[in-house]
C-alpha cells in the first residue's frame, strides 16, 4: 500500500465500528468507511468531542449532525498547496487526503522534465476540486481541469487562488470527460499526463448512465489517442469496490504499452491510523508511466 503520510493538517485519530475519527485543520469529524469492519474499541477520547458526526440513512444518503457550530467552510494545507474544507451532504469534504501520494508522484515526474526545458501539458479527468491539478501547476506544467459540474470546477479554481496558483497556465472546462476528450483529439491537442478519477456510478447531463466497469475501457482506449509521442504517465484511480488494482494494471497494460512502452504498477493508496499505528486503504491507483 502506498500510503499518504506527509499531512499536518490532516489525521485519522482512530477507527472503530465502520466509523473513522478526523481531524481536518483542528475540527474533529466523524465520517461512515465501509472498510472499517472492525470492532475494536474506541482508543480515542476524542471520539466524543467531535464537531460534527455523519450519519447515514437506511434509505440511502444521511446527513451532519454538527455538535459544536462549525464555519461554513476553512483551509487546510498540504505542503505548498491550499484547500477549502466543506462538508457537503454526501459525506464529504471536498478534499480526498489518500491522493497526496499521487500527488507528489506527478510532481516529481513534471519537475523533472520541466528542469531539463520540456514543457509538459496534463490532463485532469473527473477532476473534483483540483487536488492533482493544483499538485500538477505547483509543478510546472499546463493543465488542463475537467469535471462535468459547474460547482466543483469553481471550487478547484478558488482552491488554485487560495495556493497562489491563479496566474499558472490551468483550463477550467465544465464538460462530459469523454466528449472533452474526442474533441480534443479532433483538435490535435494532445497531453504528457492523463490522470483520471472517475466515478463508481453517475449520470450526465442528459441521463446518461455511467458505470465504471462497462464504460472506463472505452474511456482509457479514447484517451490513449490524446497522448503526445512521448508520455509521462497515465494516472487512472479506483474507489469502486472489488475492482482490483490489478485489473486496472491489467487494462492500463493492454492499452499503453503496445502503443508507448513503458511499464505499470498498481497498489492501494491509504492513510495511516494514529491509534493503531497502522493503515487503512482508501480505494487504488493504477499508474502508467514511460
């Protein structure tokens, strides 16, 4: 597991009974993990100081309950970049920590193609609120950030001016990621970097119905057509669960290789637990890279 352990803003205290305790900038969050099958007892005091507890509901959703009043958003920090915090009505907080250890993986491949004077443009699919585009910018290259909803495009571009990051060469695209890209590739734009996140289940804008194990090979087979001559990497995330990371190693394999190359691997990614020392998984990344 590769493991996202270079957070101060951020910590999992304790885990126990499908419940993880948070700390997000100071404010104690307590959220549902499908993965904490245990139950084990609470080791935290903490657990009962939490600001705010997500409770889910029978009929699918849930809500906040907020014990102590919270504002209705603050910042927290990952290194050089910045981001809002605001629990939405889905659980979460607009931020997934787990992707620091992708994020520092593409910095450091941009950085060092940028040093030697290539420039590199990177394509952010299904790109929330812009953890890897703000990572990707930090870093040197041109990014391109698309997701298909209006707000969460505005809320990376607001996360890109709380970093310093507003003047950096980044595209905001409001758009459905499969058709962004066919247009792309019709335009002849092509990219060093892909990195995609793609939801387990959703619709687009005109009900479309999208389910990642019938549609993300068709998606990487178009994406491959809008990669330069010579790529970098080739990012593709998974939080659906019983999609192993060796069967997105496995697509990533058959699909880029014979055309560019190179070699994959694939691992969870997770973050540590203070109390129990160890970690817990949060979904996979499967990478690509020349």
């Amino acid at each position: 597991m590769r493991i996202a352990e270079n957070w101060s803003d951020y910590r999992i205290i304790d885990t126990s009974c499908g419940e993880k305790l948070e700390s997000w900038g100071g404010r104690l969050l307590v959220r549902p993990d499908p993965q904490i099958i245990w139950k084990t007892p609470k080791k935290s005091e903490l657990w009962g100081r939490a600001d705010g507890v997500y409770h889910r509901s029978s009929k699918g959703g849930g809500e906040w309950e907020f014990k102590r009043k919270l504002p209705d958003s603050w910042n927290i920090g990952y290194k050089d970049l910045k981001f809002i915090i605001r629990p939405t009505g889905f659980k979460h907080t607009g931020l997934f920590p787990e992707q620091a250890v992708n994020w520092d993986y593409m910095s450091r491949k941009i950085r060092e193609k940028v040093s030697s004077g290539r420039p590199v443009k990177v394509l952010n699919l299904f790109a929330y609120t812009g953890g890897a585009t703000l990572a990707c910018a930090h870093a040197g290259a041109q990014v391109t950030h698309v997701d298909a909803s209006k707000g969460m495009v505005q809320w990376a571009r607001d996360n890109a001016a709380l970093s310093g990051l507003s003047d950096r060469p980044i595209r905001w695209i409001v758009d459905d990621c499969e058709k962004f890209v066919a247009r792309e590739i019709r335009r002849g734009n092509l990219y060093d970097g892909i990195v995609m996140d793609p939801p387990s289940y959703g619709r687009g804008p005109s009900g479309e119905v999208w389910k990642l194990e019938d549609n993300i090979y068709d998606l990487v087979k178009l994406c491959t057509g809008a990669l330069s001559e010579k790529p970098l990497f080739f990012l593709l995330n998974s939080y659906t669960t019983g999609l192993s990371p060796s069967v997105t190693a496995y697509l990533l394999r058959e699909m880029l290789c014979p055309l560019f190359g190179g070699k994959v691997s694939a691992d969870e990614i997770g973050l540590p637990v203070e109390s129990s020392g160890a970690a817990i998984p949060c979904g996979s990344t499967a990478v690509w890279e020349a």
